[in-house]
C-alpha cells in the first residue's frame, strides 16, 4: 500500500474572487502511477465548470478551470504537465527545462477521470514514463478556477512573486519519494 499525501493549494493573492476558498488534493504514486483527487471548497456553485465530453486530449484546457500537476526530479531541468478539467479532457506535456521544449509527453490517464460534481472532486490516476520510478518526484499541484463572470483564480501548493506561474520549479514543494524508499 502506499503513502497518501494530502495537500492543500492556496489562492493567488491577485485572485480577484473568492468563490473558492481552497483545493484539497489527495496524491499517492506507485511505481510510475500517479493517483490524484482534487476537491475545491468554497462556493462552487460560483464557478463555470466544463461540460462533460468525451475521454480525449485537448490543448488549453488552462483557459478555463481545470486542474494541474507539474512532475520532475531534483537536479534534473525537465518536467511533465498534467492537465485535467471536469470536462473529461485532457493534456499531458513534457519540457525539457523551463516552458522549453514543449512536445506531448506519453504520460496519460489510465481511465476516464470521476467527476463528482455534487461536491465538485475529480479522480484521476496516470502512468508517467517519462520520469525514472527509481527517483523522488517533486510536485507542484494548480488549478485554474474560472467564475462565472469569466474571472480567472489561481490556486497552487506555492506562489512565487509576481504573476502566477505554474511552471516555476519553486512551485514543486512536495517530494514523493521513490517507491522503494516509502
């Protein structure tokens, strides 16, 4: 069995609403599998969702709310982006340092997410071969919330100055440890 690790993700201090008032995520890793539940609290009601559509990737889901986990390990610039939305889409890319060398990563959800939206959790699980098991991830956790009056809030495990940047490596705060050392 392994570890479960539970986060919280806090607001942008530039979030120009408060609808949401935190994200709690849930994240265990097994070998190359990644299990994340993200659930938001506040008043969800307030926020433009996605409709449901068919299983499949889609570019920009950050365009609208969706939630995030950035992936890598010490020492080592590259990094994969996991993008989920309650829509049922989508994204998984791979970097080779900072926002460069963007391409598809071959990381991808082994089911359809769940989507609770009675109390507005999404499940997902993933393989990511893109990363060695035999190594510690580091982890940044995001999520877009979109109001309905088209607002855009940020909410990440850590902010850095400035803009709200989800690639920023200061952002990956939380360790996952490599399976052989839980």
């Amino acid at each position: 069995m392994t570890q479960a690790h539970s986060f919280r993700l806090r607001p942008h201090p530039s979030n120009p609403g408060d609808a949401i008032d935190q994200i709690m995520a849930l994240v265990r890793r097994h070998d190359d599998i990644l299990s994340i539940s993200f659930r938001t609290l506040g008043r969800r009601e307030e926020v433009r969702w996605p409709i449901s559509l068919p299983p499949g990737f889609s570019d920009g889901l950050w365009q609208h709310s969706c939630v995030e986990a950035f992936v890598g390990v010490a020492g080592d610039p590259a990094y994969v982006e996991l993008n989920m939305a309650s829509s049922k889409r989508w994204a998984a890319y791979r970097f080779d340092d900072y926002r460069a060398g963007m391409r598809r990563a071959e990381a991808a959800p082994l089911r359809p997410f769940i989507w609770f939206g009675f109390d507005t959790t999404l499940m997902t699980r993933w393989r990511v071969p893109d990363l060695p098991v035999d190594a510690a991830w580091q982890l940044g956790l995001s999520a877009v919330i979109e109001t309905l009056d088209g607002a855009k809030n940020y909410f990440a495990l850590s902010h850095g100055l400035g803009n709200p940047d989800f690639h920023n490596r200061d952002c990956f705060i939380a360790t996952l440890p490599a399976p052989d050392a839980i």
